[in-house]
C-alpha cells in the first residue's frame, strides 16, 4: 500500500500543500477563464475538477490511480459537474498536441520524471497556453530531507525554486513566474480554518489498516519533525509554440 493507496482510500479531495483553500486562493490570484479547455493533472477525488468545472471551464482531468478516479467521478455526479475523466500516465498523455488552454497542476510533477512530465504539458498545449503547477520544494538542498520524503510519500526528486525554474526552462517553456511561499498552512494545527469537503468519500472499512494507521503516525511524526524544512512554489509558464 502506497501514499496514493492510502489518500484514496481517505477520500482526500485536497492533500496538496496549503489545502483547498489554497487551491481557491491560487485561482484567486490567477483565474481560469470560464470556456477554456482544461486539463487537471493528478485529479484526485476530483474536487479541483469539480470547482473548476462549475466555474464554467471545459474540463478534462487524468489520473493514474482507479480508487481516485471513482471516487472523482462520484463527486461530479453529486455535483452535477461535466468533467472526462481519463485514466493515464502524466509522461505519456493521451492527448493530441495543442488540446488544451490551460495545464493546472498540484502537487503531482514531483511524484513523475520531471522533464518527462514538464514536456507533455507543454506539447498538450496550444501556442501561447499556460502551464500553472503548485509543488513541493526544499528550502535548501537537504539530502536527507529529500531521502526521507521519498521513502513516506514515493516523490521522486525535491527540487528547489531554481532547480525548478531550471526544469521548465528544459522543458521548453518560456515566460517563467515562480512564486514561492514562506507562510504554508500546517496541517496538524488544529486552529487552521479548513474549507469541510461534504463530498469526501472514506473508506472505513480500510482505515483501521496496519499500513494506513503507520503511515498516519509516521506522517505526522515527519511534520512535527521536519515541517519548517520545506515549502511551495507556484509556477507559472507560457507553451511558446
């Protein structure tokens, strides 16, 4: 049983840095406008497709994980949300070149071969669409810290902000804004107003798992540990052809 096994079997619709409420404050700052073609990388629960999909935006959302993907289309169906839903590898998108206005993406890139992943956004890109990813970073380069995140949650690497910026510049994106942010939410503290997912879908049954309930003691022993240690990053980046 992997991260992944176990947030789908928790029914997390927002497990990336910052929540939800993030996700709407990035969408704040940064709108999608209502008729774009949207593909939402890493979808989930859906709970980003959704919300972008009752924004009025065409949305298509990929997943590599079944669990996710029935609970995602169970949201949109309780929703009322028209969203496809495709099962996929994010370095081997099943889209024609050019599909897509928009690649909205958190969380997920870190967990992929990087420039695998970077340069299919781009190529599913029209001219002149925009890639936006929120991910994880270090805040310095930390071998151990990297060491210790790939063994809990499976990432395969923990770039910093400049290695990142280097990577979508391999990539073949141009027009680069990294936004990074030093104030991310914690998620063990309790006082933190959450936005209630009415639409999270538990698995009780499992949640009693041996596997799931080391997992939940070792990720909160890593937090209280090793919280201050890392960060996110916003980016933003322009398909130049």
């Amino acid at each position: 049983m992997n991260y992944h096994d176990i947030l789908a079997i928790m029914g997390e619709g927002a497990a990336h840095p910052g929540g939800f409420a993030a996700t709407l404050q990035l969408l704040k700052r940064h709108p999608i406008v209502a008729g774009q073609r949207v593909l939402e990388v890493g979808c989930g629960t859906g709970r980003t497709a959704c919300h972008l999909a009752r924004s009025g935006c065409i949305v298509t959302a990929i997943d590599n994980h079944q669990g996710m993907l029935a609970k995602a289309r169970t949201r949109a169906k309780r929703q009322h949300a028209s969203i496809t839903f495709i099962e996929g590898d994010v370095t081997k998108l099943p889209f024609d070149d050019h599909s897509f206005d928009v690649v909205f993406v958190e969380s997920v890139t870190l967990f992929a071969d990087p420039i695998a992943a970077l340069t299919e956004y781009r190529r599913v890109l029209i001219p002149g669409g925009r890639l936006v990813d929120r991910e994880l970073c270090a805040r310095k380069q930390d071998v151990e810290l990297e060491k210790t995140m790939k063994h809990l949650y499976g990432i395969r690497i923990l770039p910093n902000p400049t290695d990142w910026q280097d990577l979508l510049t391999a990539s073949g994106f141009n027009q680069i804004q990294i936004e990074t942010d030093s104030k991310m939410v914690n998620p063990l503290d309790r006082t933190t107003a959450a936005i209630v997912d009415r639409d999270q879908m538990v698995d009780f049954a499992q949640i009693q798992h041996p596997e799931v309930l080391a997992f939940l003691k070792n990720n909160e022993k890593f937090i209280k540990e090793q919280y201050n240690d890392f960060t996110y990053i916003i980016m933003m980046a322009i398909n130049p052809s």
